[in-house]
C-alpha cells in the first residue's frame, strides 16, 4: 500500500510541474520580441510614448539607462525623468543629460525633482504618478533607473502592441552576467515566475492572469486614467504588478513578451544582494500572510523538496515519478538560464538556490513583521497601511 501511495504521489507530482510550466515554457520560446516584429506591420503613424523614469540615488546606473533611451530609433518619444528626493548626484546627472539632449536636438527630456513624500503614498508610485500626470503620450511607458535599452526596443515593442491593439504590454528583460551563485538565485526567481504566472493565460480574458514588470510596462494613458493608475495602488509596494492587475482586471487587453534583445539589467550586484534585494517585496507577495507563507512554503517542501529526497529512500521502481519530475525541474531550470543569459552552468544549483529564495522569504516576513512595516530606500511605511491598501 505504502509502496503504491509513493507511485501515485511521484506522478501526481511529475503532472503537477507539467501543468504549471509546461505551457509558460512554450509560450515563452514562442514570444521573443526580436523573432515575432518581423511579422508585424509597420503602423502608419507611430503614437507618441511618454517614457518615465523615476529614480531614488540610482546616480551609479541613471546616466547608462538616460542616454541609452536617448539613443532610441522611436520616432515620437518624450522622456521624464524623475528625481524622487535622491541624496547622491542623481538629479545633477538628469539635469545634465537633459541639457546636452536638448542641446543636440535629440529626444525631448524633462527632468522633474521630487522634494516631499505624501503621507498616503509609496516613493517611486508617487514619482510616476507625477509623470504621468505631466506626459503628452498617448502610451505610456514606466521602467526603471538601471535598464539599459537597445535603440530597437521600443519600436519594437510598439510594432507588436499596435499589431495586437493592446492597452497594456510587459517585456521581460535580459540578465546582465553576475556571478555564478547570483545568476543561479535570480533565474530561480524566474522560475518562480513562469511556474507561478500562467503566461499562456496572460492575453486571454481570465482576470486572474495576469503580469507588470518593472523593467517595461506599456500601456494606453485612456486606460491608465480609466481605472486610476497608481493612484488607486498608491500604497501598494508591488507597483508594477499590481499595475498590470489593475489594468487586466478592468477588462483591457495585456500581453508579455520577451525582450532579451531589446533590454538588460543587473538585477541586483551579488548572491546577498538578490536575498537583500527582495526583502521589500517578497512578503507582500503573499500579501503580508504568515499563514499564506507557511501554505506556500508546504506546496514546496511536498511538491518540490521531496523529489530530492525520495529516489535515496525507496526503490527505483517506486520513484520514477519523482525521478523525472527532478529531470524536468532541471531542465527547465538550465532553460531558463540559457533563456535569460544566465549560462547552463547554473543548472546544478537549482536546489541551492531554491533553498535560498524560501530563506529570502521567510527572512522578508520576518523582517517586516518586526519593524512592523517596510522599510525602503529610508523610508519606513507601517504594515497596517500597507495592509489596508493592497490592492
């Protein structure tokens, strides 16, 4: 009997890893922005994009990713640039890059200084609020301080958003090459991802799939004024995700695509830094639930963990399930890394890096729940707003 349950749970685990990652890998090798342009149409007038970019002491990364979107082939763009109370020499940098743009003639740039916080506000939400207050575009596009762009990206991107009369599109952008122990936790993140996204599911109608990605979110200024934009997440710490729930779950069109090609980022500069790094986010994730955790947390140990352990513990015949169950998570593990520029040297390193990211985790609530908040860029927002305003 014992010998039969072991079976049936090694298969039930092998179908459950199919489903969850199976079509979100398929789908991904599928929509790499570079191989599907080609088949788009070139649109007859190009909209104008505002691009936003807000940034809070990013003096070490402001300057590549500004001129990078300044060196865009996009023929109808505008930047704004958001100081948002930075200490170091990020506004100075702005400034400076503003002024040698305008004096070129390239790419119109403004740069705006944030001096307060509101009290109901997260940072960067309210930065890009401002912005979008101020652009002119009929899309608006929202990244980061450290994403470096190819001068393709956004024509790209706006080839398969008009192609596809999309209101909202992510993109998810290539990994800058770190070590080896870093690349390995960050394409876990991804993994996380893929399983846990439903990408295939992201453009049709189910308004619980759904996607926002810092790095590249483009979507119609008509439908971010329609449902509120940031404004109705002001205090939410997932941003960029809950835009992309926002906007999915009013009922607008949404897709993702890879743009590896197009956009690269370093993540975060070492292994303790991507632990560090999601320290912010991680719990509220989970929406500030320790029990929500301790499920997430058994759905690993029974579904993840116990394949690493179960084929040294009973006979082979009684573990196969298990068996390609580690076969598949380490495939589509070395897949990803290839995916990502992450390197197949990573693939060993699932285990490790998956023990890592539920340490990340667990240390994340731990850290919220005793400063009774987040605590972001020296700025501590208590957990009770936070609570009250998830969206």
């Amino acid at each position: 009997m014992t010998a039969t349950l072991i079976t049936i749970w090694g298969y039930a685990t092998l179908v459950f890893w199919l489903v969850l990652l199976g079509p979100s890998l398929v789908t991904m090798l599928q929509k790499q922005i570079s191989r599907c342009v080609n088949r788009t149409a070139i649109p007859d007038q190009w909209p104008r994009i505002s691009v936003i970019v807000p940034a809070k002491d990013e003096a070490a990364t402001i300057e590549v990713n500004l001129n990078s979107l300044l060196a865009s082939d996009y023929p109808n763009l505008e930047i704004i640039a958001v100081n948002d109370r930075s200490t170091d020499e990020t506004g100075a940098m702005m400034e400076r890059i503003a002024a040698q743009a305008a004096a070129e003639n390239r790419v119109q740039m403004q740069v705006l200084h944030i001096e307060e916080l509101p009290a109901d506000w997260l940072g960067k939400s309210h930065a890009m609020h401002q912005a979008a207050q101020q652009a002119t575009g009929e899309l608006l596009l929202f990244t980061d301080g450290d994403i470096i762009f190819s001068p393709q990206a956004i024509t790209h991107a706006t080839r398969i958003f008009v192609s596809q009369q999309l209101d909202h599109l992510a993109l998810l952008p290539r990994l800058a090459r770190g070590g080896l122990f870093e690349r390995a936790f960050v394409t876990y993140f991804g993994f996380l991802l893929a399983s846990g996204t439903f990408f295939w599911l992201i453009p049709t109608r189910w308004k619980h799939a759904y996607v926002g990605i810092g790095a590249f979110n483009l979507l119609k200024r008509s439908a971010y004024q329609a449902t509120g934009g940031l404004e109705t997440i002001r205090l939410d710490v997932l941003d960029d995700i809950k835009l992309g729930k926002l906007i999915k779950q009013s009922g607008y069109h949404q897709d993702v695509y890879l743009g590896i090609d197009e956009l690269q980022v370093r993540w975060q500069p070492s292994a303790w830094a991507v632990i560090t790094g999601i320290e912010k986010n991680a719990f509220a994730s989970l929406y500030y639930s320790v029990r929500r955790l301790c499920f997430v947390t058994t759905l690993y140990v029974l579904f993840f963990l116990v394949p690493f352990v179960m084929p040294f513990l009973f006979p082979l015949a009684e573990t196969v399930g298990f068996l390609a169950t580690l076969m598949l998570l380490h495939l589509t593990y070395g897949l990803l890394g290839w995916i990502f520029s992450s390197g197949l040297a990573i693939t060993p390193f699932l285990l490790y890096a998956s023990l890592a990211l539920t340490f990340a985790f667990w240390r994340s609530a731990w850290i919220t729940l005793k400063n009774g908040g987040v605590r972001w860029r020296d700025t501590i927002y208590p957990l009770d707003l936070l609570k009250r305003h998830l969206y």
